[in-house]
C-alpha cells in the first residue's frame, strides 16, 4: 500500500493506494474521525458489486450507513439529479457530524462531492474512486461539480475530501471502454508535465493494456503525485493548476456538443489533447514529429483519435461558455515538446483552424 498526502493546512489530507483497501474503508474513516452516519452516494452498477463491501466496512466501523443510488452516465450528472440527493440526504437525517462516501467513477465523485459541498453549507465526504479516470484524476484535487445543458462543469466548488482510497482491485471489473478512457488521463500528465512519465507509458504500454498489477500501482501513484503536486501550488486555479485541462477544452466542447451521450470523458480528452498538439505545433510550441508521437501512444493504448462530426458555431459557443474563458478568448494549454507546457490566449475561431478540424 501507498500512501500520498495532499498538503494543504487545514484541508490536508491522505490518498491511499494499493489492493484490496475496499474492506478497510470503515477503518480508515475512523481514523480521520468520521465514523457516525454515512450516505454512500453510488450508481446501480457498481452499487452491484462493490455497495456490500464498503456499507459492511462501514457498519463495522460504528455507521449508519444509507445508500443513494443515481443514473449511470454524464448525462444524469445534472441538476435534477443533484436535487433528489439532497432529497434523500434530508430524509435520512445527515447532520453536520454525517459525511458522504463516493463510490463510483468521476460522475459520482463530483456530484457527491458537490452535493457534500452544499448540504447543510458543508459535510465532510470521502472520495472512493472505482474508475481509471477518477483514482488518476477527479477523485483528487477537490473539483466538485455537475454540468449545465451549456457547458460541462459549469456549477460546482473547490472542496477537499477527507480521505481518498484507492482499490486497484476494482479496475478488474471495470468495463474495457472505461478503462481505456482513463488512459488519456494518464497520457496527459506525461505530455504536459511529465517526459520520463510519458517514455514510461511507451515502454510499458503492453502491461498497461493487460492491466498489469505491479504497473498500474506505479502508475496510478505517478499520476496522483503529479496532481496532488500541483494542487498543493494551486488549489483554487489561479494559476499552474490550469495545466491540468490539457486536451480538455476541445474535449469538452466535444462532449457538450453530443450531448455528454456520444463520448465518454476520456475519449473526449483524447481526441482533446492530439488537437491540442496540432494547436502546439501551429504556434512553435513543438515538433510535428511531437504531434505523431502523442498520437501514436494514444492510439496504441486503444483510444480513437478522430473527432466526431459537429458544426463549427456549436463547437465555437461550447467554447466560449468554457470556465476558462476570458472576454471571449481562452487560456489555452498547449504541449511545450513533451512532458512541459505553456499557455496562449486564443479565440475559438483561430483555436479550431489551428486544430486543422474540418467543421
């Protein structure tokens, strides 16, 4: 077992990876000293699978524990949703002593995160991530959020945690769609931030695709260094956290555009991020050799790297209703080479000719 700490004073807290944690969930709780009444926010898949194992956890550690079951998919990630939340948080009696647990993918940890954010001004929630995507990402950092019918993301808080447990043994069940879109994830912390990450996942990516043990720790525990790293000097993005939203502000666009139904997040990030490198190399902030080399690890780790079709005036309004928008422009993430980055300020319309999108 691993075990990182996000180092942020008051709202520090530990992220712990390794396998077969799911049975300790209750212990660890306790130890940071939530051990009263729990609603388990989850989705009926993984509810299925692994609802026995944290509520048992949980119980035995002294809870109350009540589970709140949402749709499956990002396109539930939304107000309506959110509301029958707070619904059921209020019929089962959480007070400010109760805390929440996120169980699921990154759909359930920002909306239980936000819900947690809110309810009663603010419950402590415990972030345990089934999903690729969310251990190497959402589940840490303290993003919380549902969409809007305008945008992704748009409504939400910078909330820590309490906890983030990590069970590499729940990717096992993990649908192979999911698994291979929380490699883009992955992939963008080398392309961006990372070049011997990055030549890591060249050279293991064999392993990565037969989900290799011994690999995905190291991985997984890379990719949480690297984002509690950067959290710890930005929490609220203000500044070097916008590195994150590489290849995520096409992707987005993307996703809002097909009605968060078509892609999955990570497919979107990982058509997101070979545009971004387009964009990079149009502005000399790499090589077209560089744009072939992100390209080819994103395909060989199984993610398409072609964008749907979409018209250009939707593509350009999810653009500018993006959070990093500025009077119209948008700081921009682009690849310096690989493994470093800087930020242009673009308007959409020369973000998507730069792209070489044909829209």
């Amino acid at each position: 077992m691993s075990v990182l700490t996000v180092n942020l004073a008051e709202n520090s807290y530990e992220i712990q990876i390794g396998s077969g944690l799911l049975p300790l969930l209750g212990q660890f709780c306790a130890n940071v000293g939530l051990n009263s009444r729990v609603a388990v926010v989850t989705n009926p898949t993984v509810n299925a699978i692994y609802g026995s194992i944290v509520c048992s956890s949980l119980a035995d550690a002294g809870c109350a524990v009540r589970v709140i079951e949402i749709p499956d998919g990002e396109e539930y990630k939304n107000a309506a949703t959110l509301s029958a939340v707070y619904d059921e948080l209020i019929e089962a009696g959480l007070d400010r002593r109760s805390f929440i647990v996120a169980l699921g993918g990154g759909v359930v940890g920002d909306l239980a995160g936000f819900a947690a954010a809110t309810y009663l001004r603010g419950i402590p929630f415990v972030q345990v991530p089934t999903t690729l995507l969310a251990q190497v990402d959402s589940s840490v950092g303290g993003k919380t959020a549902i969409d809007h019918p305008r945008g992704k993301n748009l409504i939400g808080a910078f909330y820590q945690p309490r906890l983030v447990l990590i069970d590499v043994e729940t990717l096992a069940t993990l649908p192979e769609r999911e698994y291979r879109a929380g490699l883009a994830e992955v992939i963008k912390y080398g392309v961006a931030i990372d070049r011997p990450f990055f030549e890591y996942l060249e050279q293991h990516a064999g392993d990565i695709i037969s989900k290799e043990r011994g690999c995905l720790e190291s991985m997984i525990r890379r990719c949480c260094e690297i984002k509690a790293h950067v959290v710890e000097l930005d929490e609220k993005e203000s500044g070097l956290r916008a590195v994150l939203n590489y290849g995520h502000t096409l992707g987005h666009a993307f996703e809002t555009v097909a009605g968060y139904r078509e892609l999955v997040h990570g497919e979107a990030v990982a058509i997101g991020m070979v545009l971004a490198a387009r964009i990079s190399a149009g502005l000399g902030h790499c090589s077209a050799a560089d744009v072939e080399r992100v390209a080819a690890l994103i395909t060989r780790l199984g993610l398409d790297v072609m964008p749907p079709q979409a018209e250009r005036v939707s593509l350009l309004e999810a653009i500018v209703t993006d959070k990093k928008s500025r009077n119209g422009s948008i700081s921009f993430i682009c690849n310096q080479g690989i493994g470093n980055y800087a930020v242009e300020q673009l308007l959409p319309d020369k973000m998507l000719t730069l792209s070489g999108l044909e829209v």
